[in-house]
C-alpha cells in the first residue's frame, strides 16, 4: 500500500522498512483492537480479588486497600484490551441461568502504576477485548483495517508523501466504518437496546428498551405551543 519494493522478511532485520514497522506494530495493532467490542476478540475472565475492603473497625484508607469509594480491586487478564462490562458471579437459583445483572466498576491505575479494575462486587466476570495474538485468526475485515492503520503510521516515515498519506487516512476511515458494520452485524441486530457500555456503568431504566410497547411516554416538549387555527 505503501509503494515501497523492499519485503520485510523478519522485525529484527537490518532496514529501516523493518525498524519502523516494529515500532508500530504494537501500538496500532492495539489501537485496532481497541477500537470496538470485537465479537471475534471478546473473552470472559473470572477475576480474582487482590485488594478488600477497609476493616469495619475505624481505619484510615491506606494504598493497601482499593481506591474509594470501592471495595473490592482485581488484577485485569493479561491480554486485557478494553473492558466490555463485568456482572456478579451468582447462579441463578433454577441453574438455568445467572442472576448476575451488569454492574458498575472502573479501570484504574493501582499505587504501583498497573492498571486494575474496582468495584463493589465481591465476586466478578469480566467481558473484555482480548488481544487475538495471531493475524491469521483475525476476521477479514479486521486484518485488512491493521494493514491500513500499518500504512497510514508508518507512511511519512518511509515514503514522505503527503497526498499518500491523505489518502491512507481516508481509506482508513473508510475501513473502520466497514469493520464495525460487519462486525454488528454478525449478531441479532435490534436498534433500540441498552448499548453495552451504558449497562456496564449499571444505569438502570424503567423498563426494557428491547421492547417498545412498555417504554413510558415522551417528556414534555420545551418548545411553546404553537396557537391555533390557520399556521
């Protein structure tokens, strides 16, 4: 894509085609990742809790307990990308099912300067984006959307041309588009749901947006009421 004639056979070979591409491999490839909840990278981890909560006796927080206001701190899945949601890890009561509702939490970096993920949950199941390691396990849209964020970083770099550039960054615009659409639509497609990442800050509505006959009615307009009669 990007007209250069020399192949890169190894990351650790003597040319500057190979030193800019291992330089970039990692940071877009992750950035491409990070982008979606990518059906074919989704992943569900139960975590383990490295940090509880403060004694029920009077103490002062100290860097040995979670960051308030939460209880409860574990250490992400080594391939961790990008939180989905989590819930609690209850079965339900019939075994049919989990009675585990999305819940809140956060990704924070812990005193030791590693990111963790809190919350008040005392036991937890993390949906996450996993980093797919290797390329031939990734859907065709989603290599092809690596390959022009590949391009498009390292064109200046290696070729110096800006209208090249130009037109990377629009195909690339072109192809995440296309990536997010395949990959919505390699699943039920209802338009009117909770999106994800609003279940996972546990916001709770009245009802299920899934089904529109028991949405409530429209608030009130704010704009005044135009008179009667002719208009």
């Amino acid at each position: 894509m990007l007209g250069v004639r020399k192949t890169i056979n190894s990351f650790t070979q003597d040319s500057i085609e190979a030193q800019t591409a291992n330089q970039t491999f990692t940071p877009v490839v992750n950035w491409c990742f990070g982008l979606a909840n990518w059906n074919f990278a989704r992943q569900t981890a139960a975590l383990t809790i490295s940090k509880g909560p403060v004694p029920s006796s009077p103490a002062a927080w100290s860097s040995t307990y979670p960051s308030p206001p939460w209880l409860y701190q574990y250490p992400l899945p080594a391939d961790y990308i990008r939180a989905v949601y989590i819930t609690n890890n209850a079965a339900a009561a019939t075994g049919a099912g989990y009675a585990g509702e999305p819940q809140r939490f956060a990704i924070v970096e812990d005193t030791t300067g590693v990111a963790v993920l809190v919350t008040n949950q005392a036991a937890v199941n993390l949906v996450y984006t996993a980093y797919v390691t290797s390329p031939t396990n990734w859907p065709f849209y989603f290599e092809r959307l690596a390959v022009i964020a590949m391009a498009q970083n390292m064109c200046m770099a290696l070729t110096g041309n800006l209208e090249l550039l130009n037109w990377l960054s629009t195909a690339l615009e072109q192809q995440i588009a296309i990536a997010m659409q395949l990959n919505k639509l390699e699943g039920l497609v209802i338009e009117d749901n909770t999106p994800e990442w609003i279940q996972a800050l546990g916001i709770n509505y009245p009802y299920r947006r899934i089904d529109r006959t028991e949405q409530p009615s429209q608030p009130p307009s704010s704009q005044p009421a135009k008179p009667r009669g002719r208009q």
